[in-house]
C-alpha cells in the first residue's frame, strides 16, 4: 500500500509521524516516594518531602512501578534490558522542584518493541517501537486562580510515567490516532495504565514532518501533550498544512515545541526545540542502576494475559465472529469479559450484536463504562436464550432490554409481568390471519400478483397482536394461506 498524500500546490506532500507516548504508571504510590497517588485530591496533599526536593531527601525506587514497566515493555513484544539506570535531565521549570526530571537516557528498562495496528478499513500496519523509559512528572502550575499569580499544585510531582517513543513509522493523522488507540488498549489490558485521556493519565507528543515522497526526512516539529484522538489528529491536520505552506514558499522549517489550541484548531509555537546536549543529562548519583533478575522477568512473562489481538483471533475461532465484530469486543478487555459472561451456552453472534449494538448505545446515551452497565452480562444473556427459544421477538427483546435497563428485574420476569411472550399458537394465528385475508381481498390479489406485497398483511398481524406474534410462523402461514386464495 502507498503511504496517503497530501495535495499541495506544487505537487504531493508526505507527512512523517513519531509519537511519545506519556502514560501514569498505574501505581498507589509515586516512583521514588511514598506519596499517594489519586486524581482530584485537594492541591498539595499528596507530596512527601522527596517530592518537595527539600534538602538531604533521598529517592528510593518503586519496586511496583519497575513491575509495570516490565510488563509493558513485554505486552509490546520489546526487548527487556536486565540493566538500566536513571538520569538527571536538567531544566527549570516552576513545578519542577528539584531543578531536574528523574528519567532514563541511553539505557532505559525496555527496547525495541513493535505494534501492530488496525485501520478502520481493516487493514493493519505496524508501528515500531523505539524505547519505553521510567521518568517523574512534573507538578502543575495553575493561572487562571489569580490575575495576579501563578500558583503550583505538586500532588502530581514525581508521579511514576512511562514514555513509549516510536520510530516515525506512521503517515496519515488517522494511523496516529489508531496507535495511541491500540496502545491504550494494550496497556488497559496490561493493567499497567489506566489510560484515562481526559485526566492525562495517557497523553502524546506528536512529532510531524513532511516530505516530498520518497526524499530524506524534513524538519521536525513536537506539538506537546495532546490528550484526545480527535486533537492528535486536529493537530497533525494542521501542522502538516503549516509546513507544506511555508516550503511551498521557499521557507524553511525550524525545528521547535508546539502546543495544540482545540478551540481555534491550530497549532502555535511554544519554544525552541531542545536536544539532548541541552538538558545536560548525567547518571543520578542518587540512586544505583537496576539489576533485573531473568527468572524474575520470565515469571512476569508467564503471568501475562491474554492480549487484544490474540482475543480477536481467538473470538473469530471460537465463537465464529466476523473479524470486525472480533476486534470491536477485543480492543476493551472489559468489554471483551461482558461478551464472553454473557455468551455463555448462548448463541455467540446474536449475544455480540446485542453487546456491541444495543447496549452500547445504551451505556453511550448515558456516558457510562461497561463496568458500569445496568444490565448484567448474566441477565443480557438471559435476554439472548429467550430470543433463541422464540419466547420473545427481536423487536420485543428491545422493549424488555428497556425495562432491564430501567431496573425493573430480570428478563424472564419482565416478559411474564408485561404479558409479552411471543404468540406462537397457530390456530389463534390462523384464525386471525383469515378474518384479514377475507377482510381485503383487494390485497391478497396484490400479493399473489406481487409476493413482496406480503410485508403489509405482516404488518397488519403484529399490529393485531401488539407485536407479539412469532414472525416467523405469520410469514409461514401467510404464504401457505395466500397462495390458496384464488
């Protein structure tokens, strides 16, 4: 497949991309301290004195966080390398306490990896992966309290991160977002982060160039902290437009940080972009390098769940979903747990379309999780077991879902309190069926010369029954009973 283009003035652009990828540890307690982690506790009361870098405060690594990143570098097919160490990357910034970040330079925990990642057409491509690397947040700095101030909340200071850098493998805004999307899923499963866009427990640094196809790298610019799939790929939309403009213009592009604005839908400049040399890395002589042990890791390895795409292939084998519906229910492990709760005994095709359908739309219109559905997985597959026995219809099925969600109980009991169990008797049927034929000859001469026409004495049956009638068995007695009539 050849890389996607965009059209510029003097002829085709290709746009270069590279993602670093910033996820919180999902940990109880920061990456050199004891100091709790927690979103929205009130400002400053989750820093201890390391956190502050008051004066003689040693940092003591967190063996869990170690675990997490041991895990993710394995989830993402990496190398895991038994010894690293940690690095001072030096530069000021007002909520960064020490004066410097705790990270990892030239020898990080894990390296090369590689992911592959689905687009929405169904294809797949895969993204290589650079590094992942431990590091410390920085706190916050807060300027919309006082006119007058900035102030700094440090609760997130020293927060336990791992940075995921990618090689520039992918070439279209839509990959990107793909990535970050498969990467969140990875690491949800993992259990490693929580991948909550909208705390920037998960956000990325987009790096964006453009090429003509086929020549060298260009410049690249890094547009900072970009928190959402639509604005990663707002903002490479638009930085890739800003670029082609200026070269088509003779200009050159300076190699700088950016910042993304959702509101005006642009990106702006934020400063120069930095090297390595600049932050004047050294090893921290405060804390020793790591020493893995290769028993330990191999255990880590044999503990490690059942990963996203080997969910989807294993639910188009299993359960015979189509490759689509596979990869719907397997990219969230929550959700993949739902639909194997509730497809239990149970016809596997329908209890997907139900999931991915119905009660989708349901947990959407009420912005919930799947962990937070109001129908069980139990009682959805009980809804699904009364569809298959034809108690109920597909149409009556959504009214019952209705009242499950609205917590008036269980399936089986809502078809028996509400009178909706499906009319299947024949005789009742028939009886029915020919009061209608005899009632409107006019329409069962249109069907006899039409057989399509049937849909409206259909129509006429479920109205008669209060859509209780079996479908199947008014088609059948229908045509059985039409093709008679003369």
């Amino acid at each position: 497949m050849s890389p996607p283009t965009i059209a510029g003035a003097t002829g085709p652009w290709e746009i270069v991309l590279g993602l670093e990828v910033h996820a919180q540890v999902a940990s109880r307690s920061k990456l050199f301290s004891g100091a709790a982690v927690g979103f929205g506790a009130a400002p400053n009361s989750q820093v201890s004195l390391v956190d502050a870098a008051m004066p003689g405060m040693l940092p003591v690594i967190n063996r869990r966080c170690v675990e997490q990143a041991v895990v993710t570098g394995l989830g993402l097919n990496a190398k895991i390398n038994l010894w690293s160490r940690f690095d001072r990357k030096n530069y000021f910034y007002p909520d960064l306490p020490q004066g410097y970040q705790i990270s990892q330079y030239k020898d990080p925990i894990v390296g090369e990896g590689q992911v592959e990642v689905e687009r929405d057409d169904g294809s797949t491509f895969v993204v290589r992966i650079e590094r992942l690397h431990l590091e410390q947040d920085a706190g916050k700095s807060i300027h919309d309290i006082d006119p007058d101030h900035t102030l700094v909340d440090l609760n997130r200071a020293g927060t336990a991160l791992m940075e995921i850098v990618s090689y520039p493998d992918m070439r279209s805004a839509e990959e990107a977002a793909a990535y970050v999307r498969k990467l969140r899923s990875i690491l949800r499963y993992l259990g490693t982060c929580d991948g909550d866009l909208e705390k920037g427990n998960l956000r990325a640094d987009v790096n964006v160039s453009v090429r003509r196809p086929g020549e060298p790298y260009g410049t690249r610019c890094e547009i900072k902290n970009v928190n959402s799939y639509r604005y990663i790929q707002q903002a490479i939309e638009f930085e890739a437009r800003r670029q082609v403009t200026i070269l088509e213009d003779g200009g050159a592009i300076s190699q700088e940080t950016r910042l993304f604005d959702p509101v005006r839908g642009e990106t702006r400049s934020m400063r120069s972009k930095e090297e390595a040399q600049d932050y004047r890395y050294f090893p921290d002589p405060d804390l020793l390098p790591l020493e893995l042990d290769p028993a330990w890791v191999e255990a880590i390895r044999a503990d490690l769940p059942e990963l996203p795409d080997a969910k989807r292939a294993r639910f188009v084998a299993q359960y015979g979903l189509t490759p689509y519906d596979a990869g719907v229910l397997a990219s969230d492990r929550a959700r993949a747990d739902f639909f194997e709760a509730a497809a239990q005994g149970r016809d596997a095709k329908l209890t997907a379309n139900w999931v991915t359908n119905e009660l989708a739309a349901y947990l959407a219109r009420d912005g919930l999780e799947i962990e937070m559905s109001k129908i069980s997985a139990t009682n959805l597959g009980e809804l699904v077991r009364l569809i298959e026995e034809q108690v109920i219809s597909s149409k009556i099925a959504r009214e019952v879902f209705e009242h499950m969600w609205t917590g008036e109980g269980d399936p089986g009991g809502i078809v028996e309190a509400r009178g909706l169990r499906q009319v299947s008797d024949t005789g009742a049927l028939e009886t029915l069926i020919d009061a209608l034929i005899a009632a409107n000859p006019g329409q069962a001469a249109a069907v006899r010369a039409k057989p399509q026409a049937i849909g409206w004495f259909v129509g006429q049956v479920m109205r008669e029954t209060g859509g209780k009638a079996n479908p199947g068995t008014v088609n059948s007695l229908l045509r059985e009973k039409l093709s008679s009539v003369e």
